[in-house]
C-alpha cells in the first residue's frame, strides 16, 4: 500500500453501533455506518429518526453513549481537534451572528482553522463566489433569505477544505438553479475525493446525487436489508406504450413477468444490457414503446416500502 493509499483510506467516516439518548428518548439505538472517500453517501429516514442527533456525534458535536465513531481516523471523543480539522459541518439551520457582514463570517470561520487573516479572507471570497453571494459579501448576514443562509453554511462548511463533508438537509429552502448547483457541486467535491454524508427528505435529487444510501428508522440503520431493497428497485423498469394492451399480450406470450400497475407496465431488467436487450425484443415485436426506463426513484420507492414495513 502506498502512502496516498494510506490518507484515502484514513479519510472516511465509520461508525459502529452508535447510541445515544436525550433523558427518556433514545435518539439514536443503533446505528452503523461507513463513508468512503471519494463517495456520496445519503443518510434516510423519516423526521425524528435520529439523523441530525448522528451526524452531530459524526462531527464530534455530541459524546455517544455507547458505539465506535472514526473521522479521518480519528476518534471525536478523544481527538475532537483533529476530527474538527478533517470535516465541514454543515447544519440544517445556520446559527450565525446577525452582525456580521457574510465575508466576516467566513473569516472569522478561517482564522478558527488558523489561517493568517488575509487568507482566510481570501477564500472566504473565493467561497462566497462560488456559491453565488459575492454581492453579499459586506452585508450583514440578518438580510439574507433562506436559502442564501444555506449557501453561505455550505461555504462556512467548506472553509478547511475538509476530507469529510457533513451536511444536513443542504437543499432546504433552495430554490430549484440552486439545488441543481448544490448537486453539481457536491458531485464535484467527491470527484476531488471527500468523503460526503447528506441527509435529505428530498429523495428523488438524492437518487441524481449519491453513490450509497444509508436508511435509518426510530434510531436504527438499516443494513443489508435496505440496500437489497434499493437494488431492486433500481431493476424495476417501466414500459410506456402507444398500446398497452398490445405490450401486455407480448409480454404473456414471451413468458416475461410484469405488474401491471395504475401509473403503467413495470417489468424487471438485471442490468443495462439486459434493459437494451428487453426493449430490443419489444420493438422487434412490434410493440409501439415511446419510453422505457427505471420507474421512478430507487430510493423513493425503498423508502416507502420500509415506512410501509414498519407501519
Ligand atoms: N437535545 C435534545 N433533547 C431532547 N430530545 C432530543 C434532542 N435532540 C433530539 N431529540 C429527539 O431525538 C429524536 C431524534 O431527533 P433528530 O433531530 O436526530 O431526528 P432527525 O432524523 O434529524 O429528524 P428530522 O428529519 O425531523 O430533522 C427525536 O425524537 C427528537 O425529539
């Protein structure tokens, strides 16, 4: 292994069978999970499952009762500076200081990274350039909407230039140039090899964005179980026909299963070649197809039916 390998390796995220509880409720039971450098990776579940209460023990905000936590390679509970250096949190609602002009926020946010003064303020005006605030810069951070506080936490959170990203809900309050932005930018950071953990409830732009999922029901992730459930779906492929009726025979007489279902014909496909080779056969047997592709979001649909599980 070389040395390069070595940092890569070191600059995930692990945790294993984190707890932790808030007097009588247990926020977080069990949870484990692991982020890979160079990868996006979602965090899912519903309102009040846990996943701010994880992420605030990822980023070494919060001591876990219980559990095995590295970032970086570096334990929070006893390295929290070093765990501090290796992330960029970014949490779902900017506490800021009204006062502060954006660009003072980030230098202010440098200087706690121990960069000289005009370097932190140089990039914070780098940052602020690219999440499009650069006409804010000397304004005060009260006047600035929703979803301006959440570009100029995404630039806070990037202010170290850190291994590791942590971010809560970024999208929210976005509008829709800004979110395409965010997706593309985060893609980008994991190309430049960070390992980044998002949470969202906004999970048909998680399914353009992420390379994993990680789903977490009443303070618990689960496993294998929901992976095999986003794998399967992502198989579910649905057919849209000038003549359904016309699909459907083919498809009995082919001996090929399919649900017939309200929003259309979904059949199964293992793999891309196996897709091309199934809308191949279709046409070759005169079948009118004017679309043929996966039916709807992967994780939408697991999503929906662990919470129907669950019920
Ligand atoms: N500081 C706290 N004191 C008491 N209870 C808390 C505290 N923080 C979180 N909780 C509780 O822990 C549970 C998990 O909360 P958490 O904020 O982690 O959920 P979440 O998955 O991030 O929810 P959402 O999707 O709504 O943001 C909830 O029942 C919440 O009420």
């Amino acid at each position: 292994m070389t040395a390069t390998d070595t940092a890569v390796d070191t600059a995930a995220v692990s945790a294993r069978g984190v707890a932790r509880a808030f007097g009588s409720v247990q926020a977080v039971a069990d949870a484990t999970l692991e982020v890979r450098p160079g990868t996006v990776t979602a965090l899912i579940g519903p309102n009040g499952c846990g996943k701010t209460t994880l992420m605030l023990m990822l980023a070494g905000l919060l001591r876990p009762d219980a559990g095995e936590i590295r970032v970086a390679g570096a334990d929070p509970r006893h390295d929290s500076a070093a765990v501090r250096a290796a992330i960029g949190w970014m949490p779902d609602q900017l506490g800021s200081w009204d006062n502060l002009t954006c660009l003072q926020t980030l230098t202010l946010m440098g200087r706690g990274y121990r960069l000289h003064k005009h370097e932190a303020r140089e990039r914070g005006a780098g940052l602020l350039d690219m999440v499009h605030l650069s006409e804010f810069a000397d304004r005060p951070t009260r006047v600035l909407s929703r979803g301006q506080k959440q570009r100029l936490s995404l630039a806070r959170a990037l202010m170290n230039d850190p291994q590791v990203l942590l971010l809560d809900e970024p999208a929210n309050g976005l509008d829709p140039r800004s979110r395409v932005e965010l997706r593309t930018l985060v893609r980008e950071l994991a190309a430049d090899g960070k390992a980044v953990l998002v949470s969202s409830h906004v999970l048909a732009e998680l399914d353009e964005m992420v390379d994993d999922a990680i789903f977490m029901s009443k303070g618990r992730t689960l496993g294998d179980e929901a992976a095999e459930k986003v794998a399967d779906a992502k198989r579910r492929y649905r057919v849209a026909t000038l003549d359904d009726a016309a699909l459907k025979e083919v498809l009995v007489e082919g001996g090929v299963p399919f649900d017939d279902e309200p929003s259309g014909v979904v059949v199964r496909v293992g793999s891309e070649e196996e897709a091309f080779q199934a809308l191949a056969w279709l046409m070759s047997r005169g079948v009118r197809v004017h679309r043929f592709g996966p039916a709807g979001s992967a994780l939408e649909q697991t999503y929906m039916a662990m919470e129907e599980e669950r019920r």
